[in-house]
C-alpha cells in the first residue's frame, strides 16, 4: 500500500542524510516498563532511536500533529521540537509529557511508555538499505511496481509491514508497503500509485530508471497477521493497498497455512485492477483462499461480470451471516477503512479480531483528521 505516514521526513534525521565529519553527541535514553536503554545521537528523536533499537513505541503521523507516541518523561530534559500544541498541550508539557517522534533529548533521560506486548511481534530493528532498481513495470495506467535489490543484504520483515523510500535529489521520504514475502528479502516490491502534482511518485513514473540507487529505511509498523490465533481470515483492499494482503497471502501460502483467506479488492474501474490473474491463479491452487474483485464505477466496455459497489458493501455480501470467529486485515484509503470498520462491528467483528495502520498525511494531521472517536489505530 502507498502510505504517505512519514511523507517529509521520518521519525528523525536519517543517518544517511547527517552531515559527515560533524561530531555528534550520544545521551542514554531508559524506557520504562521494559528497563531497556538505547543510544540516542544529538539531531535524532526518541522515537527514531527506539526504532533503529528495535524498541517498538506507538506512534501514527510521524510529524508531531496526532498525539499517539505521547510518552512521559520521568527523568532528564527534552526538546518538544515541532509538536503541535493540540497534540501535546502546554498543562501536559509541565506535567512532563512529550511527543517521542519529535522529541530530542537534552541530556540523559528515562521515559514511561504504553507498550503492548504482542506475540506475534517480532523485534526488528530499523535500518538503512542502500538498493538498486531491478525491475519497472506498469501495473495499471496510474500504478507503477518498483522491483529493488539491497544491496548490503536482504531485509527481515514481517508480512504488511512498510519502508520509507528515500530518492535521490528529492527532500524528505515517502511509505511504502512491501508487496513480496519475507521469504524474498533480496527483492523488495513497491506498488507506486501516481499521485497528482507529486513530486516523489512523478520521478518514480517518470524519471526513475534501471540501475538507479535508492535508499530503503524499514521495516516499519504493526501491520503483520497474527498467525498465533489460527482463525479464518479476511483481507480488505482499496487500489494500492493490495501490496499489504499480497504480502500477507504469499508468507501465509508459503507456509502451508489452511486457514480460510478471503480477499476483497476495491477499485473504481476495471482499468485500475491490477495482480488479478495472479489472484485468480493462487485461489485455482489453494481452495482456503476465495478472491473477490470488486468495481465501484465500472465503466462502458469493462464488461464486468463480477461484484460492483465498495468494498465494505461487497464484504456484507460475501459474508451474509457475519464476522464472528475471524480476523480482518484493512488497507485502503480512510474513508473505505472507516466504512469497512462499522460494517465489522455491525456484523459482530470487534476490535481486537480487527487490524489496520491508520496513515497520516501532515495535512490531514493538521486539518483534524487525526483518530476516529471509535476505534484504536495500530
């Protein structure tokens, strides 16, 4: 899925990008309940430094403007940066609370942080990956699939998890899903919609060529399948945010799972589908997989004789008697996620069988869109 989460820059400085030769200075950062100490440069944020540790904090905008990596700080000195004064008020910045994803540390610090424990977790600490361009492909008139190689290694990550794309020549970074399994971390698979006026996604349709370097910082996000729980799942897509449920359904055939995987995929018109024969083949293959594509605005000549409307008015159809006793993966835009939400709940699916990443723009951030009033974001 494209995600814009950290669309100007992430969490922190990247490494790649400070100054060489400049001397940095090192303060020792404690994060509370788990005891554990991480190492965190002059420039960089707590919430970078967690991450590059392996050291996993809620956090969702990235740019200081929602609130959800609100920590407090139990001993030592911070800088609140750029934090927004809506997400973090002035009575919480005297009662010591800060914004570990804008936050530099002033000297040496422990905060008290709200972490969930995870079995299905796995610790993966964020890196830096130099990579080549492999492979370009039109995967629709609008969605490009950009085929990398690292070229220091491959990258361990769980199945739905993102990376930050880094182009040369352009400032900041955009998310990405990865659409290959873990089981292929020699080759990274990015599905690249074009936005309007984009500057990133422009270069990447129209400029990026074989052989060019990029820069791949992940893996990041809680977005992965809880494999643990052994239920019936159900994957729920909207354009690109099929890289996420590709991934997911690959890693899970690859190792043998039986479980019932059903996948609904939203788009507008049959011009916009795209990986449907590749669906059509795995689901040939494997009867516990039942693929839906699904048309909003089917258009004169698609001669579509498949399911048309949205996405969470295809679900209730495929699922007539409800959710109960599965779990729900959702990528989309926020409005097909908001509307696939209520038709879960209504249908007796809560909110701890139901996973999704809730992508923020800092625009969207700003303009009030943060979290919805019902439901928890990973």
């Amino acid at each position: 899925m494209t995600s814009p989460l950290f669309p100007t820059g992430e969490e922190g400085r990247p490494k790649q990008e400070q100054d060489e030769g400049v001397p940095t200075m090192t303060h020792s950062l404690t994060i509370e309940p788990i005891g554990e100490t991480v190492a965190v440069e002059d420039d960089q944020t707590i919430l970078d430094a967690c991450l590059r540790a392996g050291v996993w904090l809620p956090h969702a905008c990235g740019h200081g403007l929602c609130g959800t990596c609100k920590v407090e700080v139990v001993d030592g000195e911070v800088d609140h940066a750029d934090a927004s004064g809506f997400a973090l008020m002035d009575f919480e910045r005297a009662d010591g609370k800060t914004l570990a994803c804008t936050a530099r540390l002033l000297s040496d610090a422990t905060i008290e942080a709200d972490l969930d424990e995870d079995p299905d977790a796995r610790r993966l600490a964020v890196k830096d990956f130099p990579c080549s361009v492999i492979g370009l492909e039109d995967l629709t008139h609008d969605i490009k699939g950009v085929h990398l190689r690292p070229e220091t290694g491959g990258m361990d990550f769980q199945a739905g998890q993102y990376v930050n794309l880094t182009l040369p020549g352009i400032t900041g970074s955009r998310a990405f899903s990865l659409a290959n399994p873990p089981a292929e971390a020699d080759h990274l698979v990015l599905h690249v919609r074009r936005v309007p006026g984009g500057i990133a996604t422009g270069h990447i349709h129209d400029t990026l060529k074989l052989g060019d370097r990029v820069t791949v910082t992940g893996p990041y996000g809680r977005f992965f399948v809880r494999k643990s729980a052994s239920l019936p799942m159900i994957f729920l897509a909207g354009g690109t945010g099929l890289s996420s449920p590709k991934s997911m359904i690959l890693d899970l055939l690859a190792e043998g799972c039986a479980e019932p995987m059903t996948l609904i995929h939203g788009v507008r018109a049959r011009r916009d589908l795209y990986d449907q024969a590749c669906f059509e083949d795995l689901a040939a293959r494997h009867p516990n997989l039942r693929y839906v594509p699904v048309l909003s605005e089917p258009r004169p000549g698609d001669e579509w004789r498949g399911e048309t409307g949205f996405v969470h008015e295809a679900l209730q159809r495929v699922f007539p008697g409800g959710f109960a006793g599965h779990k729900a993966y959702l990528c989309g835009p926020p409005p097909m996620i908001e509307a696939c939400l209520r038709t879960l709940m209504q249908g007796r699916l809560f909110e701890r069988d139901i996973y999704t990443e809730k992508f923020l723009t800092a625009a969207d951030a700003g303009g009030g869109k943060v979290r919805s009033p019902v439901f928890r974001r990973l």
